[in-house]
C-alpha cells in the first residue's frame, strides 16, 4: 500500500491521515454481538496502518466507546499512542434504558462531559470536542465559548461541530476558531454540497465525513433480505426500508458494475469518491473488524479520473437516495437540514 497522505482538518486544525476510523459501530447502534478483542485490534491495525484520528461519542454506550478507545490506546505502541487524535462529540441525553432525551449545550455541562470524557478515555486532552446536535435552547455562541475556556485551560485542543447548517457555522465560527465540521457525507448524502462545503470552505474548516458507506447501504455487503436487531439504528432507518431499500440496492448495484471495472469492491470506490472531493475532507469509516478497515484503506490507492467520476455521477446522481437520512424524530434536530 502507497504512503497514506496527511490531509489538514482546517487552517487552524490538527493535521490527519487521509481517513479516520469511526469507532461508534463498536459499541453501539448497530445491534449484533461486538467482540471487544476484534474491536481493540482493529484499532491498534488502524494506528499500525497510520490511521490517526478515532472518533467517538461519550454517549456511544453510555461511555463504553470511550473506554474501549482508552484501553486500545492504553495497548497501543507509545509511537502510535502519540499520534492518535481523539475526535469527541458530547451533549446527547441518554437514560438508562437506552432513550434519548435531547441535548444539553450549556457551558457548565459542556465541561462536565468533558471531564467525564478525559476520565474515560485516560488522556490529559480531547484534540477535537463538538456538541453532536445543536441544543435549541442555548445559543451555539455559550457552547462553542464553553469549549474555547476548555482549550485555554488545555483540556481540548481545538473546537469542532457537528451537523450544523451554513449560519450556525458562521456564529460559531466568529466566537472561536473551528477546525472541523463533521457531517455525513457520500454518494448518496450530498446535501452539504450547496451551502455547507462553500461556508467551510470560505473559513477554512475542514470536514470529517462520516456515513461515507451509509451506514452499510452502499458497501457492497448489504443485501434486502438481511434481517437487522431490533436494536440496531438501521431498522428505523428511512432508507433500509421497503421499496426504498430496494430502490437504492439498485444504485449500488450500477456502482458495481464500475468497481468491477476497475478491480475494485463497491467500497472502495464510494470511499474513494468521498476522498476526491478534496484535501479537506477526511472520511471516517466505520470499520469493527480488520478485514473491513483493511478493505476500507485499500481506497488510498483507487485513482479516479475524470472518465471515472462521470461513470459515478450517472450511476449515482445526487439526490438519487429514496428515503430520508433519519427518521422524522431524528431529522428535527439536525440543524443542517435547515
């Protein structure tokens, strides 16, 4: 495998490797059994790999993630530990039967996860902290000035967001500095890609890009007659169901077709597509055993030109997707959608 590139999270950011592994998968909302072993070494091969930047939430498992992420960092080569970035988001209210409860942005609580946050995951700093969802209630300004009192203090390095709109960047951005947007991103969630993607771009904010496989629907492994967990998120989700999940198998079958082309899997050519949009994006892949992170990196070294990438836009145009991202519930409180 080629040399992974760095790529800059943002004029005042952190510099990353070329992908990111989303670690949520290994602790929550995908149902199914989750072997912790598996889920360590995928990590340390990520590092070994040259992977950098873990992403997790403090409410993926109701801290679960963060300690597993601590304890693969606890095993990890020194080397590797020191380059890792840990990627935080925080604010989602849980409750002990799994419930969600909304989000709470306000600056004595944004310090109160991340104190839990630095306990769990057993570093002295958060290199990236955002609130997952704009809490409605207080203005994005307090939060993003919690976490800049953070910073000073040395607790986080920088300030990220996350599924924000165009002007909640734009205040955010004119409080502190932002290194980072992350948001979903892929061949068939393109809606950043009109107001969005220009106002980072304007202010020198990067872009983690997760859901670059949504969630599974567009990686070539999933098919229609997969029977999913009552407690895994895509049994919910708008476009695992019916018609639309038959509709959009049918787009990555077409996909199919010019990844067979090119000798590639259908994963490899949907990540790899997310990395030709441009050096500020990074692409988290949720990968929760080796043999998918090592599909995932072997993106690095698909080329697309400009013949490809047209092939791509008509198998796959934008706005192709049936179904929402999330469910009706969810999709309120994603202030991108505004």
């Amino acid at each position: 495998m080629n040399a992974i590139p760095t790529r800059s999270l943002g004029a005042s950011g952190p510099r990353t490797s070329a992908l990111g592994l989303g670690c949520m998968g290994m602790s929550a909302l995908y149902g199914g059994d989750v072997d912790r072993a598996e889920s360590i070494a995928t990590i340390h091969a990520a590092l070994d790999a040259g992977v950098t930047l873990l992403d997790t939430g403090d409410f993926y498992g109701m801290g679960h993630n963060e300690l597993l992420i601590g304890e693969a960092l606890r095993t990890a080569p020194a080397a590797a530990r020191e380059r890792a970035l840990t990627s935080v988001k925080f604010g989602a209210l849980r409750d002990p039967d799994n419930g969600w409860s909304g989000y709470d942005g306000r600056p004595a609580a944004v310090k109160n996860f991340a104190a839990y946050s630095l306990q769990r995951l057993g570093t002295d700093h958060i290199d990236i902290y955002r609130i997952a969802r704009v809490d409605p209630d207080v203005p994005i300004e307090e939060t993003v000035g919690a976490i800049a009192e953070l910073i000073r203090a040395g607790h986080v390095r920088h300030v990220g967001l996350s599924e924000v709109g165009a002007g909640t960047i734009r205040r955010a951005a004119a409080v502190t500095p932002v290194a980072d947007l992350q948001i979903e991103y892929s061949l068939i969630s393109r809606g950043i890609e009109d107001e969005i993607l220009p106002a980072v771009r304007e202010l020198g904010i990067g872009v983690t890009a997760y859901g670059v496989l949504s969630r599974g629907l567009i990686s070539g492994h999933f098919t229609h007659d997969r029977e999913l967990a009552p407690t895994d998120f895509r049994a919910v989700s708008p476009r695992f169901q019916g018609d639309n999940l038959r509709h959009n198998l049918g787009l990555v079958e077409s996909l199919r077709k010019i990844a067979g082309q090119k000798g590639v899997s259908v994963a490899q050519i949907a990540i790899a597509w997310v990395l030709s949009r441009g050096e500020d994006i990074v692409p988290l892949v949720g990968a929760r055993r080796r043999d998918r992170l090592t599909e995932a990196l072997g993106a690095l070294d698909v080329t697309l030109d400009a013949s490809d990438l047209a092939a791509i836009e008509s198998a796959v145009p934008s706005g192709a997707a049936a179904g929402d991202r999330y469910p009706a519930g969810q999709m309120e409180h994603l202030d991108s959608e505004r």
